[in-house]
C-alpha cells in the first residue's frame, strides 16, 4: 500500500529504488533504533547526520509536548519567549562574537539567510567551494559545488565561483583585490562531498586571509556543528569564529526541522534596523525553538559532544578492519568524531555495501555530492551491543560487495 502511494503520488523513481533494495515502511523510533512495519529493528547509523541525540530523546520530546500543549505556533506580532531562550542559549555556545540568531525551518534556508547577510553588508560576490554542499532551494543551490544539481536549473544567482576545497592559493586568486566585496563560505568538514578532512591549518588560513582581505566568512556547520565532529562546532577545531555561521540538523534534537544563522552585530546589523526585510511565517516557532534549547541542554549536561569524541575513533576504527574483507574496492576510510567515510572505488562498489548494511538492518547515509562515498553518521548513544551490531554489519557488507562484484563480472 504504501509503495503504490509513493508511485502514484510521491514519486515514481524513489517507489523503484525502495523496490529495488527492499526498503522497509519504518513506523516507530527510539534511542538508537528504527522500527520496520513487521517490527524488526534497524540500527540507524544514517539520517544524513540529524541524530546525535537519537531518536526522540525524552528531554527533547518532553519540551515539544510542553510547547505543544501550550503554544506551538505564535501570532509573530507579539514576543516568544521559547524563541528568546534558545537565541540565547545558542549564541551562548557559538564561536565567540556571534550573537544574533535567526531561526530557520531548515538548513537551506539558513543559507539563504546567510547570503542575504553577506549582500546586505555588499558582498555582493561569492566564492564557495567545488563538493561543497549548502542545500536545494535556489540560492543555496548556486553556491552548491555540484554541477549536476545546478544545471537543471539555471541561471543561478550571479557572482558567484568555485575553486577547489583545501586550495588556499586558489581562493586568494579568485578573491584578488575584491575582498570587501566578496563572501567566503566553506564547510570545516564536506560532509556531503564525501568527508572530505581540509589540510591542516586550512580553515584557520582561510579566517587569516578574510580578515586581511576585508571579506566576510560564512561557514557552514549545518552538518559539522553541535558535536558531530566531537566538538561543539569544526570552528573550535580550527580555533575560529567567522562572520555568520550556518546550523541545523542536530538542533532540533531529532524531533523537529529547526536551522539558524549565528551572526556578528555588524553582519546582523541590517536586520537590526529593519526585521521585515527577511522574515518567515513558521521559523522560530514555539514548538521549534522548545526543541533548539532542549537539545542545546543535553548537548551539554548529558556529555554528547565527549561521546562523540570518543565514540568517533571506535567507529572508524571498526570500518576500517571490516573493509580489509573488500581491500580492492576502497580506496580510504576516513572522518572525524561521528562522521566517518568510506570512499569506495565505484558508485556500484558503494551502492551494494549499502544494501549490504541494509541486509544486516543497519541504515547508512549516501554522499549527495560524492556517489562513490557511503557514509556513517550514528548517534553519540551507541552502546557496546550496537558496537557489535555495526562491526558485524560492516564485516557482513564488506563480504557482500565482494560477492555481488564477482558475480556480476
């Protein structure tokens, strides 16, 4: 029933692929599991890096509720506390001398906010990095380092070019002497081109260079932020703060679509003088910002961001012994706390360890940007039986790829 719907009313091309690899209709979440129709379980190591607190985390699904029962949207006329809190709280743990927040209803749209920052103060160009991937509505899909995506729907915005991730010598060329009109924006991690780790020292060059220049940086931790990659953000890792900084994913707590653009007073200074001049009817809402500040809380009193830390080296560790099994068909495995890569030498290679994961129901994340890449973002709860549950996973999977290869050469 639910197949036939997809096909006849979602999506025909998704209804084949589930088809294709035995997507089960999940019904029911919790901690570190996801739960089919028929009831078996699924460990999720996947959802494309939203569950650091797993899923439904009591701390964060008690706030909703609470927001739910009195207030979950607001008139936008009159002041919201629940968005007051959690302006707070997140300026509170960003990098410092952010310290104004717009709330978003998605990562996309934080971008959108953030390029609408970077004009506003005359930044009127855009030098974005090749992978790089900020999200799929127009703007945010034309500093987006994927061709593939872009195409379909151009003309982008204007201004706007890409040099390689990692390439300091090609941002100062494509900046030149046009610092104070240009916005730098790169992500401390490319989670989505592939885990891609920058050169050591590279993010930290980049906030050198911007500042020297007059630029404006704008960094994405959409995915990076809020101890994914065992700190609070890759900024702290690179000992920075940029000019606007760009969250979602983990900030609603696995519960609620929440994002956020974190700014400095002379970034956010045009929407201080006027709040019309870019608003949105449901961002910030009540029952959005009741999530933001639960999670912020647990983040923080519940040690997530030191499990993530500690729990990162584990988990690569158990990739990298598991793929010895298909040595041919990777080229590396790499990654950072709760964010790990396996780079496979096809998109068929990666596709059918996927599907051998799958087989041994545990959910992975693919790489929009980079087919070859399958990806493993697990929650920071992992326990010591899900540790042994993914390592036979990832040892079952490294088998199957070898097996479907053979077979069908």
């Amino acid at each position: 029933m639910v197949l036939r719907r997809y096909s006849d009313h979602v999506n025909t091309s998704l209804a084949r692929l589930s088809r294709l690899i035995g997507s089960p209709v999940e019904v029911r979440s919790a901690g570190t599991k996801v739960y089919a129709e028929n009831g078996e379980a699924y460990l999720d190591c996947g959802g494309f890096g939203v569950f650091l607190l797993g899923h439904r985390h009591p701390v964060v699904v008690g706030a909703v509720r609470n927001a739910l029962d009195s207030q979950p949207l607001s008139t936008r006329l009159f002041l919201n506390p629940q968005l007051a809190e959690a302006a707070s709280l997140l300026s509170g743990v960003a990098p410092a001398g952010l310290d104004y927040v717009f709330f978003t209803n998605s990562g996309a749209e934080a971008t959108e906010v953030g390029l609408k920052l970077a004009r506003m103060s005359g930044r009127k160009r855009v030098v974005a990095m090749h992978g790089g991937f900020h999200g799929k509505t127009l703007g945010a899909l034309s500093v987006t380092g994927r061709a593939q995506y872009r195409d379909p729907f151009a003309p982008m915005l204007p201004g706007v070019e890409f040099v390689p991730f990692g390439d300091l010598a090609a941002l100062r060329a494509a900046v030149g002497d046009d610092g104070r009109r240009t916005a730098v924006l790169l992500e401390p991690v490319q989670a989505e081109g592939g885990v891609i780790l920058p050169p050591p020292g590279y993010v930290r060059a980049v906030r050198e260079y911007c500042t020297a220049v007059g630029a404006c940086l704008i960094l994405d931790e959409i995915q990076s932020g809020l101890g994914r990659l065992g700190s609070w953000w890759g900024a702290d890792i690179a000992g920075i703060s940029p000019d606007i900084l760009l969250v979602g994913k983990i900030l609603g707590g696995g519960v609620m679509p929440v994002g956020a653009v974190v700014a400095t007073a002379e970034m956010f200074g045009p929407l201080n003088d006027d709040p019309l001049l870019h608003s949105s009817t449901f961002a910030g809402s009540p029952i959005a910002t009741a999530a933001a500040t639960a999670t912020i809380r647990v983040l923080g009193e519940e040690a997530i961001i030191e499990r993530s830390r500690l729990l990162g080296p584990q988990v690569l560790e158990l990739a990298h012994h598991a793929v010895r099994r298909c040595a041919g068909l990777v080229n590396e495995v790499r990654g950072q706390g709760l964010l790990i890569g396996i780079d496979f030498v096809s998109g068929e290679a990666a596709t059918e360890f996927m599907i051998g994961l799958l087989d041994q129901h545990v959910i992975p994340s693919y790489s929009l940007n980079s087919t070859n890449v399958l990806r493993l973002t697990p929650p920071a709860l992992l326990d010591s039986d899900d540790l042994d549950w993914l390592s036979r996973a990832l040892e079952g999977a490294a088998t199957h790829v070898v097996r479907s290869l053979a077979h069908a050469s």
